[in-house]
C-alpha cells in the first residue's frame, strides 16, 4: 500500500486514537500492579468493605429501577411529542449531567431543610440516611437513563404506535403494547448506564447522605475514606473492582447493541 | 360513506391540502393519485384521526369524526410501511385489536384463523414477522387491520414493494377483500395499472386540492 495523503491522514488518526487507548491502559496497569491479587482478596474480604460493596450493588439497583421508571414516559414524551419550550426542557433535563457532583449534594441538602422538604422527610427520612444514598444516585443517574430512552424512541419509527392507535389503542396502550416491547434492549442499556453512573457517584453521596461506615458507605466512599487514612493498598483494591463492574457494565450494554 | 368538507392542513406556515371536498359512497373502491409530496399521505392520516385539520370536517357514515380519536372511528390502516409490531409473531399481530377489545379466546382464534385462510398465510401464523417476503408482510398488515373489523380502509401505496408478478395476485386479494368485507376502500396510489384495475371511483389530488373525479357517482369540489 502506498502512503498517500489520504492514508497518511488515517494513519495519524489511528496514532492519536491508539496513545490514548495505550494511555489509559497504562493507567490501568499501574493501578493493578500496584499491589498483589492476594492483598486484594484480603482488602476485599474485609467486614466493612463488603459491606459497602453490598450496599453498592443494593442502591444503585434501586436508583437504576427508578430512573428507568422516569426514563422510560419521560424519554417517550420527548421523542413522540412537539411542544412550546421543548428545547428549553431538553436543556433543563441535562442540568444534572453539567452540574459539579457536589452542587447536587448541596442542593439536595438544602431542599431538605425547606418546608417541602422536612414535610417529606416526616415521611421517608433521606438526609444522612441509606435512601439519601439512593436519592443522590438517582438524581444524577436518572438524566443519563433520560437520555438513553430518548434516544431508543428517537430510533424506532413511530408508525406502528400510529397503526395501534386505529387498532383500538389509547396512547398509553401503544406506549405498553407496542412502542415498549419494541424499546426492551433500549431498556436495558438505559438501566445498566443508570447503574453504572450510580456506582461511581461520590460527591452528592459525600455532601448529603454522609460516609459513615457500615450506615452509608458505598464504593466511592469507602475509596476516599481508605486514601484519607493513607490505606492505598485498600484504595486500589476497591478501584480495580469498580473498574471490573464498569467493564461488566459495559459489556451488557454493548450486548443490547446501545451506545454508552 | 366518507365525507370530506373543506379540509385543509397547513404545516409551518404551507398549506398542504386546501379546502379539499369529496364524498366517497359507502362500499365503493377509490383510488387516489397524485406526485410525490402531493398530501396524499397527509390527507389518508387526517381520515384516521393521526392528524388534526387545521379546518374543515371528515364526517363517516354521516357523523362527524373530525374530533375523535383514531380509536373510535373505525377504520383500518395500512401506511406504506405496514407498520407491523416487531417481535411479534403474525398470530399476534392479527389477534392485536380483537384481543384489546376483549373478545374470547375462542372467537379470537376463529377470527384469525378465518382471516388467515382467506388471505392464505395459514402457514405463517406462528412465524415471526422479521422472517417473511414483502408480499407476506403485506397480507399480515392487512390482515391486522381487517381484524379490527372496520367499515372503512385506508391503503397507503400498499402495492410498491412488490414486484410485478406478485402486484397481479394482490390486486385480485384486494379486490376480493373488499367485496367479501363490503369495506369502502380509499387507496392511495402512483400506479395508472393498479388504480384502473381497483378502482370505481379516481381522484387526484395537485398542489393540495382534489382534481374532480373521472367517474360517475362521487361530488367532487375544489
């Protein structure tokens, strides 16, 4: 093959996008070379981080499950349907991807000290409590799932949800019968990159729901709390398993045949 | 019987059907033509209720439809796609509105069996729709709608993707079709062979009004 300058011109592309890839598995690398697989085992096995893992894999199934449930009619409503302000709500709907993590927290934590927000406390209990990891999960994960759904909508045609409607069908029946079957791997690609933004959520768990061992500490949580006693060994330990359930994730959701 | 009154639709400031009037008989087979672009499409979606006219009114059988919802008017629709559900299998498809509107297991599977055998997809019944020909897919769609037991069809182009051989057969099972089911049929269409072969009654629509009709037995009026 001759090097022209059409070639020379994807060779430089494919150099640009092989020192990034090599960057990040040299960091990887590093990483997992750190310490040995066995003070891995050991870090792992230990009573508290197993229990932050549990409490990990717990809430961001439940903050995954709920921002699905948003996802699924809010993503519908913003594919199906034009209306005044649309792009305003689309633009509102990102605000938790832009927002820095611990703006989220402190938002969530301020809401909670209003009127609105100690009437619903009297309720469910959020503020330095197990649900609040679940909240501040959610409201994060949630936009990413919003997303998602939009997207899968935006992909299907319309058509058939049209053809349901002259079959007899309420626009809710459409949305169940036909547009959500239709929507299933879209589905699962919006819960898993729910669940994996979950999972690496910190700064709005920190802020509101607190890092008390054994109580409300996740993965992230018991990462910051190993580096702050100088315990690196355990950090990494904690790191290289997150690191494991997000290349998990993404196996899943490159399954469904998604994008992240 | 179907009656258009001074239908027009506007998007973004063009008018794409202007004041367009017709009445179609009860039982007759029309067919529509016009170029591309033409609001054919348009004007089949504002009969089933998918869009709202900007004025005028769609009254079938005498009533006025013009504000209900798609559901409630009875009548089948087949796009130019088909539209069929994906991942379902042809039983379910044509079982789709029988099984909404809650009819007994019993008489649903008589139903679709009978609609089957007329259309001759028997065989295909437990297949699902991703493994079947054009020509298969389209007597599903039409069977899905048929099942729904309306007294008016809307026929998007339902002949181009078949190739020539098989347009003969599907012109004669339309044919068929709507005699068997006294349906009063509007088919929209870009062949002069299929609408000389179906239909009783021709309309043509340019830049958004209807051309009056070749044939005796409709009113027509721009």
């Amino acid at each position: 093959m001759t090097l022209n300058r059409s070639n020379l011109c994807w060779l430089a592309l494919a150099v640009i996008t092989a020192g990034y890839l090599l960057f990040w598995a040299l960091l990887l690398a590093a990483t997992a070379t750190y310490s040995t697989p066995e003070s891995w085992l050991q870090v792992l096995q230990s009573p508290e981080i197993r229990h932050a893992t549990w409490l990990s894999l717990v809430t961001c199934s439940l903050a995954a499950g709920f921002a699905l449930l948003l996802a699924v009619p809010v993503g519908y409503l913003m594919s199906r349907r034009e209306f005044r302000g649309k792009s305003w709500l689309d633009a509102a709907l990102d605000i938790p991807i832009i927002l820095p993590p611990l703006v989220v927290g402190l938002c969530l934590l301020i809401f909670f000290q209003t009127r609105i927000g100690k009437a619903i406390e009297v309720v469910i209990p959020f503020t330095y409590q197990l649900s609040g990891v679940v909240l501040a999960q959610f409201v994060v994960a949630a936009a990413f799932a919003i997303r998602t759904m939009r997207g899968t909508f935006d992909h299907l045609p319309a058509r058939p949800e049209d053809v349901a409607l002259t079959l007899g069908c309420t626009r809710f029946q459409a949305l169940w019968h036909v547009a959500l079957p239709a929507a299933r791997r879209g589905m699962v690609a919006a819960f898993c990159i729910a669940w994996a933004r979950s999972l690496g959520e910190f700064g709005p768990i920190l802020v509101f729901a607190g890092a008390t061992r054994m109580k409300t500490e996740v993965l992230p949580t018991t990462v910051w709390l190993e580096l702050s006693v100088g315990n690196l060994e355990a950090a990494v330990a904690v790191s290289l398993f997150m690191v494991g359930l997000a290349v998990l994730v993404l196996v899943a959701v490159r399954a469904t045949g998604e994008k992240v | 019987m179907i009656q258009l009154d001074q239908l027009s639709w506007q998007v973004a400031g063009h008018t794409v059907l202007d004041q367009v009037s017709v009445t179609i008989p009860a039982n007759t087979y029309a067919v529509l033509m016009g170029s591309t672009g033409c609001g054919k499409t348009s004007l089949l979606e504002i009969l089933c209720g998918l869009r709202k006219p900007t004025s005028g009114r769609v009254l079938l059988d005498g009533v006025d439809v013009t504000k209900l919802e798609p559901r409630e008017r009875g009548i089948g629709y087949l796009p130019q796609d088909l539209a069929l559900f994906p991942g379902l299998s042809v039983r379910e498809q044509i079982a789709f509105a029988p099984k909404l509107r809650g009819v007994l297991p019993e008489e649903l599977d008589q139903r679709v069996n009978r609609l089957a055998e007329q259309l001759g997809i028997v065989p295909l019944l437990d297949r699902r729709i991703e493994k079947l020909s054009g020509g298969e897919k389209q007597r599903v769609a039409l069977a899905r709608a048929l099942a729904a037991q309306p007294k008016l069809l809307l026929l998007d182009e339902p002949l181009s993707a078949l190739d020539e051989g098989m347009r003969g057969e599907a012109v004669g099972m339309l044919k068929r079709v709507q005699q068997e089911h006294a349906l009063t049929v509007l088919h929209v269409t870009h062949s002069s062979a299929e609408a000389a072969a179906l239909g009783q009654l021709h309309l043509k629509l340019a830049e958004g009004r209807l051309v009056p009709p070749a044939t005796q037995g409709a009113n027509c009026t721009r």
